[in-house]
C-alpha cells in the first residue's frame, strides 16, 4: 500500500473462529435464551418485554466479541456473519424454550410436562415448532386493555422482537474485525496511543495530502494541545516489529452537552485507517512522544 491510503481488510476467517464460535452456539446461547423467555413469559409488566428483548440482544452482541478477536475473523462482512450466525440459533433456542413453556404451564396441571423435554423436542423438530406456534397465535396468550393480542398481532410482535434483538446485537459488538490486522505476524496490530495532542481537528486533508507527499511539516509544523484541554486530537500508531505495513488514525475528544445541561467529553475515532511509511512512522511517534 501506499503511504495516505486507506486500510482496507482483507477477509480472513480463522478455524479457531469456528470452534469458539461453535462452543457459545451449544453453552451460552441457549442458557441466555432460556433465561430470556423465562422473563417474558412471567414478566409482570407487559410493556417491559421490549427492554428486555434490547437487552438480550445487547448479551448476544458483546458474545462476537470473543469470536473476532481471537477467532481472528477480519473484515465486517465476516463479522456481520457471525452476527447472524449467533441470532439464527438464539432464536432457534429462543421460541423452543418459549413454547416449552407455553407447553409446561397449560398443561401441568393435567400431567406432568418437563421443559427439557418439550424444550429439546421443539429443537428437533422445527417444523413443529413453527405449527405450534401458529396455533397459539390464534388464539393469544396476552392482552393489551381489553384486546387480545393474537393471529398477525402476536406474529408481528415475534418479528418486531426478533428485528430488535438483532439491532441491539449489532450495536453492542465491538467492531473489532475493521481494525488492522497484520498478516506477517496473523495477529491484530497494536494500538500505541501517542501521549503528545493536536488541538482538536474535524478535518485530515491536510496531513493525508502530507503523508502522500512525504511532508511531514503538515504533523511537526502545528503547536501541541494544552495539556488540560478537554478538546483534542489525538494520534494513534498501529505497528509491530516484524510488520513493515504500519497505520495511522486520528481519534478525537470533545465535549457534547448532555441531558442534563452539562458538558460531557465523548472520545471516538474520527478518521480511517492510513498507511504510513516506516520513516513517517519513526517522525510522529517521535513528535507526538
């Protein structure tokens, strides 16, 4: 690559990805499933259900994380897949533990019903699974005032669910496969965070234009935050020893008014990944340190 251009992740998805990834599918999905349908089977307060459903998406979410970092699955693409993979059996998991609930407490009182039974029955059988979950849509299992929700109603509700488990799972992952990735060392490259601040920067033409013109003035020739400002940005290296590809990005910190009038410093990336030379590598962390 050449200096100023942009990271771009090549797709790489690791065999250790996998056997993670197959390890939560088969532990702890499916007790967060459980437990999940449990909560809204029995919570008190209908209108509930949908924080708990972010919730529970939200739980899912933050399991990619373990699965792309050192599964090493580079590239969103393949994390989106991950994603996905990870919603299809939660909500696999997800309407089996609900029916065999569904299932325990309308009929225990006639006969002894196990959830594990039910529960694993409906696994096998998802075809089943969707029958009866038709037939309890017609006639409901809850009402909002005086209306029972059922037939599309209650149809729409498990969609509208499922919809936003997925959202809050994709708002909780990390991200972490659009970070560099080092292909002569198969590792991720470190994050060194220079200690020496910019003052705070909303655009990068310049420097960009200074990385492709080998004119390290646009980074030596500005003045170094004050260093109790609250507003800054900052310079992050991304390199290894063994890797001669090195990148660049600027994160930048500053304040936003909250809810309450005050004034909150919110930190967040604020460019892409950018090639740099060894020699420009050598000059910022010099600058900067």
């Amino acid at each position: 690559m050449k200096s100023g251009e942009v990271y771009l992740p090549s797709s790489k998805f690791g065999t250790k990805a996998i056997v993670i990834l197959v390890i939560e599918v088969l532990t702890i999905v499916p007790l967060l499933a459980i437990a999940y349908s449990y909560a809204i089977n029995f919570m008190p307060v209908i209108y509930l259900n949908f924080v708990t459903c972010a919730a529970f998406g939200v739980a899912l979410g933050f399991l990619s994380f373990p699965v792309v970092k050192y599964g090493h699955i580079v590239g969103y693409r393949n994390e989106l897949l991950c994603l996905i993979t990870i919603w299809f059996f939660a909500m696999i998991f997800q309407w089996s533990a609900f029916m065999a609930i569904v299932i325990k407490t309308s009929y225990s009182e006639i006969e002894e019903v196990s959830f594990t039974s039910s529960f694993f029955y409906y696994l096998l059988h998802p075809v089943t699974l969707v029958q009866d979950m038709y037939d309890v849509s017609l006639y409901g299992l809850w009402s909002i005032g005086s209306i029972t929700v059922k037939d599309f109603g209650l149809w729409a509700v498990w969609i509208i669910e499922a919809i936003i488990i997925f959202i809050a799972m994709w708002q909780a992952n990390k991200k972490w496969s659009i970070f560099p990735y080092s292909h002569v060392e198969n590792n991720w490259f470190p994050e060194n965070k220079l200690p020496r601040k910019m003052p705070l920067h909303r655009g990068f033409g310049s420097f960009l234009n200074g990385l492709k013109d080998n004119n390290m003035e646009a980074f030596t020739g500005i003045a170094y935050s004050n260093i109790d400002s609250r507003e800054f940005t900052e310079v992050v290296i991304y390199a290894t020893r063994n890797d001669t590809n090195a990148y660049l990005a600027f994160y930048n910190q500053q304040l936003k008014t909250g809810k309450d009038g005050k004034k909150e410093e919110e930190y967040k990336r604020a460019s892409d990944f950018y090639c740099i030379t060894p020699e420009q590598k050598d000059i910022l962390i010099n600058h900067f340190s």
